[in-house]
C-alpha cells in the first residue's frame, strides 16, 4: 500500500537524527557515529551511489534512522530515512515464511516433492522435478539453473517497463546448464523462488502476491510496503530513484517493472528500512509462525560459502560472518538497489540499510558493524 500523504510529509520533514525516545527508551548511543558514516561516506569524491539510508533498532533504545545523499539527482530531492525503495531478494524470506505457514497448516510438507504441489505442465519442463523438495527450493539445494545472466539483465535495462512472466523465467531456466543433482549442494538461483511462488498459488488458489500480503505484510502490519502488480509505477514523494552507471553514466532505472524477477524478488517489493526491520524483528522472534519449531528448520543454514562473508543458507534466510560478526538476514539486489538487512545475535541488534544503486555496500556495511559492535547498551 502506498504510504500516507501525511506519512510522506513527515519522512520529507523530520531530520536524520534527533527524534525524541519514547518515555520507557534511551536515544541509541550510536546515533551520531552512524550518521557521520553516512556522511563521510557520501561526501566522498569516489562514492558510487546517490543516496543512502539507514535504520538500527537494539533492545532499551529508540529506533535509529538516517539517510544522507540525494533520493533524486535530477531534482535534487535529499535522501530520507523514510523513503521508500525495490528491495530485490529480501522478496525470498517474505515468500519463505508464506510457504512454512502452509507447511505448518498441512498444506504440504517440506519434504513434498514438486509433482505433489506443482501441475505437470509446468514441471515438464524440468525432468529432475520428481527428485526436487519444496526444501530444497527454499535452500537452493535443487540444482536448477538460472536465468538472471548478463544477457538477461541487458534486456530489462534496454526495455525497462517489459512486463515479464513466470513462464519466460522457467522456460530460460530450464535451457541452462544444472549446477548439480537435487540435493547435492547450494546454489542461488531465482528460479527456485519463482517456482515457490507457483507453490503458493496452486495450494490457496490465490496470486502470490496475495498470499505473501495476507501472511506476512498485514500480519505484522508493514504499512509502508507493497507489492506493486505488474504494469503499475508507484510515484510519490518519499519514493526514492533507482540509478545504475551505464556506460560511463549515471542513468535512472527507477521505472523497471515489478514484474522483472517475480516472486525471487527484483522489483517485486517496495518498502523502507522501517518495515524491512520491523519485518525480520517478526520473523525472527517468530510471529508469524505456530510453532518454534519451524523457525529452526528457517534457520538450518546449508553450507552456501562466498568471498563476500555468507556462510550459510536456510529457509530463505543467509547467514553471514564479517571479519568475526555474524548476522543473520538476507540481501537483496536489483535494478538500481542494494539492501542488507540483518540481525546480529550477539548485539541483540538489527540493522537494514539501502544504497541507490547495485554497488558494493561496504564502505557503509563495515564501518556501521563496527560501530554497532562496540558501542556500548
């Protein structure tokens, strides 16, 4: 749902820092050495990305937020910590917890092979489905391959507002080479997730959208996040602009359509660091499950290693170590976005920040977990 005139109107007017605590929380310590990283990092010659924002929330504090940059080159908009953005793959934990709930509701079972929950038609694709679990697409153990090449993300930046579908995904993923055997080992691959959004909809009957909205977005009352259906260009002031360079050039991409990675994410989800923390708070703590028990099956990470810290892969959820620190969350990267949002277990602590373009986070990322690590309660 789009966010309110007069929630737009306060994200356009209150400062990066300095909101008053409520009565029963202490103002976050580390609220204004967070917002000089903000600062000195988009005051540098070299930095690659317009804007930035972040959000911090530990138990006995008031929330922290800031931005620094510009939402808009063009117009010169500023960057605010309540604007709104793609989220790219943070869309896999949103679908991962619909898919558990109907798990835990007896729709099917995490061991359910795909022609248990998926129409012939569109597993004949695939001749390996029969061997292939509803886990091992929430871990991307399935051994499909991926569509997401260079010469595909080329096509949807040469024809933004391209109306993708599913079966486009699948057909260009069934064509490419499998990573390995079902279950053998991790490997990322959007496919998996467009599959479970076909998942959704064969078990409720419901467009996955729908489903993820009902389950996850209005149960934890995620007032400022959307899934805008394909077609539609959500507008207003607190929408913050998509950039890539191209060619030597900065170029706006804001107006890719929803529809560009489906339920995997890309342009699927628009929200804000707000929701995005309140959103993994919920998960997390496990409100948006029955039982404990399927928030640790969420969190049975698979060996998925990478030279960027992740070390592990659950059910829709990574787990990462950086330089000792461990966080638990997901990253999410689309046209013109990077987002990381995380819970660090040993802080009590979770953090999601977004850059404006699909750059390396870390000149933002490093310095906010070491600051966050040695801050003191």
């Amino acid at each position: 749902m789009a966010a309110s005139a007069a929630a737009a109107l306060l994200a356009l007017t209150l400062p990066a820092v300095g909101i008053a605590a409520p009565p029963h929380e202490k103002p976050e310590p580390a609220g204004p050495k967070l917002q000089a990283i903000l600062d000195d990092v988009m005051s540098g010659p070299a930095t690659p990305f317009p804007g930035v924002a972040l959000r911090v929330r530990r138990p006995g504090h008031a929330p922290w937020t800031g931005a620094a940059g510009k939402a808009d080159v063009k117009r010169g908009t500023p960057m605010h910590p309540g604007d709104r953005f793609r989220a790219g793959s943070i869309m896999k934990p949103f679908i991962a917890a619909a898919t558990l709930q109907l798990v835990e509701e007896g729709r099917f079972s995490l061991d359910a092979r795909l022609p248990a929950v998926l129409p012939a038609r569109t597993l004949e694709r695939f001749p390996e489905a029969g061997q292939i679990t509803v886990r091992m697409l929430l871990n991307h153990t399935s051994g499909l391959g991926r569509y997401d090449d260079d010469l595909f993300y080329n096509e949807v930046i040469a024809n933004p507002r391209r109306r993708w579908t599913t079966a486009e995904f699948l057909d260009r993923a069934a064509a490419q080479p499998r990573f390995a055997a079902p279950g053998v080992l991790h490997a990322y691959s959007n496919t998996n997730y467009n599959l479970l959004g076909l998942v959704l909809e064969h078990a409720t009957g419901k467009p996955w959208r729908t489903v993820v909205r009902e389950r996850v977005i209005d149960r934890l009352d995620l007032r400022h996040t959307s899934l805008p259906e394909p077609g539609t260009t959500p507008a207003g002031p607190d929408i913050a602009r998509a950039y890539e360079h191209i060619d030597g050039a900065l170029r706006d991409v804001t107006d890719v359509d929803s529809s560009m990675a489906g339920a995997a994410g890309g342009h699927a989800l628009l929200t804000t660091t707000a929701d995005l923390s309140r959103f993994l708070d919920g998960l997390l703590d496990g409100k948006l499950f029955r039982h404990r028990r399927t928030l640790r099956q969420m969190r049975t990470f698979v060996a998925a290693p990478s030279p960027e810290g992740q070390v592990g892969y659950g059910l829709g959820l990574e787990r990462y170590v950086f330089d000792g620190i461990e966080m638990v969350g997901h990253l999410g990267t689309t046209a013109g976005f990077r987002v990381v949002m995380g819970r660090l277990p040993a802080q009590r602590t979770t953090f999601v920040m977004v850059i404006t373009t699909p750059d390396d986070p870390t000149p933002v990322l490093m310095p906010t977990l070491q600051v966050l690590t040695r801050t003191a309660s």
